[in-house]
C-alpha cells in the first residue's frame, strides 16, 4: 500500500515536472512568434495554460500512457480556465484572477482524475495492469 502511495504521489509530481518544462521551453518560443502576449493577461493566461498541458501530455505519452489517460488529463488541466471564462467575460473575476485560481484548480482536477483512475497511477510504468479476474458464477 506504501510503495502504491509513493508511486501515485510520483507520478503526479513527475506530471508537474513536465508541466514547467512545457511551459518554459514553450515559453521561449512564444516570446520569438508573439512578442506582445505577455501585454495580453488573458491570452497569456491561457496560452500558458496550453503550454503546461502540452508538456504534461508529452511527458504521459513518452511514459506510455494510453490516448484516453492523455485526453483526460489534459482536459483536467483546461477544464478550470474554460470554466472561468465566463465570470471573467462577465466581469466577475479579473484576468489575474483567472490566471491564479485556473491554476490553483488546475492542480486539484489533475489530482481528481487521477484519483478517478487510481488504479493506473499507482504502478510503475511499463507495468502491465491486468483487470479484476471475474470467476465463471455457475461453477462451484
């Protein structure tokens, strides 16, 4: 049960990791294309959001993690900045708010679907995780 623990808190830490990456080396690269994003809060906000998605995923698909995990993931990680487009629009929140509590949200939805797919965050990668064994009911 430990080893499972430290496994899952792993590979969540290991998907933080790639995040900053992402969005650093991305970063860099918006900087030389788009000059004036950083001028822009809520196209900064969210760009910086795509970014760390973008890292996370290629980190999970290096890791041999299956489509459906990466899909999931990944719309974890957008799903509180979509969801605070509409308060932003409205006038409710303001772009830094959108950009600090997208990202403190963020990281509870990436903890949430992992916690809903805890099964495949709690061994080592390239294991081979076989399904519950259904045994035949008709046979004593």
């Amino acid at each position: 049960m430990q080893r499972q623990i430290f496994t899952f808190v792993g590979h969540y830490l290991e998907m933080v990791l790639a995040m900053f990456i992402g969005m650093g080396l991305l970063a860099l690269l918006w900087m030389l294309i788009w000059p004036g994003l950083h001028d822009q809060p809520v196209a900064s906000t969210l760009v910086m959001a795509a970014d760390m998605t973008i890292g996370m995923a290629g980190w999970m698909a290096i890791r041999g993690h299956s489509r459906r995990m990466i899909v999931e993931m990944s719309v974890a990680m957008v799903a509180p900045f979509v969801v605070l487009l509409v308060p932003l629009v409205t006038g409710a929140i303001t772009a830094d708010t959108l950009m600090t509590v997208g990202h403190v949200l963020m990281f509870g939805t990436m903890l949430a679907a992992m916690l809903l797919r805890r099964s495949d965050y709690t061994h080592r990668h390239g294991t081979v995780v076989q399904p519950d064994r259904v045994e035949n009911i008709a046979t004593p």
